[in-house]
C-alpha cells in the first residue's frame, strides 16, 4: 500500500496496488504542470486509489480532450489525472507519494521537447514520444 498528499496535506489518498508504468515525461505540458523539468508519472487502477480526505479541495484542469488533471486549489499541489479513454485508471504524480515506491521508472517520454537546460544520465530508453508498446489514448 501507498499513501501520499499534496503540499498542504489538505488532500490525502492511498493506493492499494502497483504502479505501473512509470516514466518520466519530458513534454512540454508535463515540465508547465510539474513547474519542472519532467513529470514523473505511473498508472494506478482507479478501483486501487482511494482518496482519504480532500477529494473536495481539489479542482481540475482540462489538459487535452478528455485529460484533466486533478491538482489541490490551495497549494496547487498536482496529484492524478484522468482520461475518458480509461476510465478504469488514473496517472499518479510520483512525488504526491509519501511511502517507498518499489517499481521504477522504465523510460524517459517525449525527450524530444525536452528541455534545454536538462540532461539525462540513467540509462533508461528514452522515447522522442509515447514508449513503443503504449497506444496514444492509454493513460
């Protein structure tokens, strides 16, 4: 099991299951959202996340058709996103979780906008867009 929160702690949540496919996204989107240079992201059963408090402080931002990303409205912390083409699963924001994580990260996504300041070092696949094996409409 996992739990994590956002900055506040007004919005608490758990996980009771893996984290799969987790990768580091270097798009322009995600590095804009993550005020950063990549998001590190994987994806949770829906039926697995649970939130513990503050699901109602959280608002929403309409990415791309049918993504939003869910973040807190006090310290803007982001936690999931959600897309309507799997609704049976949300992409988590690594950093949001407290406990140890025991999978890791398989690859570096979108390195082609990656940012210019930015260089990776830790060997995994890096992908110019989506990893190979993953459908664009997949979270």
């Amino acid at each position: 099991m996992y739990t994590g929160s956002c900055l506040c702690s007004k919005v608490q949540f758990e996980i009771h299951g893996k984290i799969d496919s987790i990768v580091y996204c270097h798009c322009s989107l995600c590095r804009k959202a993550q005020g950063s240079a990549f998001a590190t992201n994987g994806v949770v059963r829906r039926e697995d996340f649970h939130f513990l408090q503050g699901e109602n402080q959280l608002t929403s931002f309409g990415s791309s058709p049918g993504q939003h990303k869910l973040f807190c409205k006090h310290c803007g912390s982001p936690i999931i996103s959600t897309n309507t083409a799997t609704p049976d699963k949300v992409r988590i924001r690594l950093g949001a979780i407290e406990t140890p994580i025991s999978e890791r990260p398989e690859a570096h996504i979108f390195v082609s906008s990656q940012a210019n300041w930015d260089e990776i070092h830790n060997g995994l696949p890096q992908y110019d867009d989506y990893e190979p094996n993953r459908k664009k409409n997949r979270q």
